[in-house]
C-alpha cells in the first residue's frame, strides 16, 4: 500500500501523516481502523477523515512517557520528543534519549 506516491527523493519538503485522533470506545475505535484499512486496501488512504496528510520542512512530536520511534519505518529508539526536519540536500533527525 502506498502511503506518499507523490513522494520524492529531491523534494523540498516531505510528507508526514498523522492518524486520529481516534474515539475513546473500544468499539469505536475498532470501526475507526477498519475503515482505515478499507481506504488503504482501495488505494485511497487520504480519503479517510482520520488520516491527516500533511507536507512541510519541519515537524515535532512530543509525548508524555517514552514510545518507540520509526523513521521511514526503520526503528531509532525511544523518544519523548522527535524533531525532523528537512534541510537543502538532507533530512536531519533529531530525537533526544528518554
């Protein structure tokens, strides 16, 4: 499943989605995800109210307690706040130990 077709390498900006926020009942929450995988699985993840496409040169995520971060679905670690951001020619990572 392509999540950014329109990606490219040489961009001066890049892609980032971000998913919810998602109904407190677990049954809810059960709908919502599966009418997420529906959209994915017809090729048209953007048309789901849920998943939030968004292209920019610069994001952070901060949370309350340690997660486990991805960057291009490689694992770096736990995180309690990830900066990215792009630069001319590179993408630079910033994402301080818990």
């Amino acid at each position: 499943i392509a999540v950014f077709p329109e990606a490219r390498i040489d961009a001066p900006t890049f892609s980032m989605l971000t998913v919810g926020p998602f109904p407190h009942s677990p049954m809810a929450r059960c709908r919502a995800w599966a009418g997420i995988a529906a959209a994915c699985l017809q090729g048209r993840p953007e048309a789901h109210p849920l998943m939030n496409y968004r292209r920019t040169t610069e994001v952070t995520v901060t949370v309350e307690s340690p997660v486990p971060a991805q960057l291009d679905g490689d694992l770096i670690g736990d995180c309690l706040e990830l900066r990215v951001n792009a630069g001319e020619k590179t993408l630079r990572v910033s994402a301080p130990a818990s």
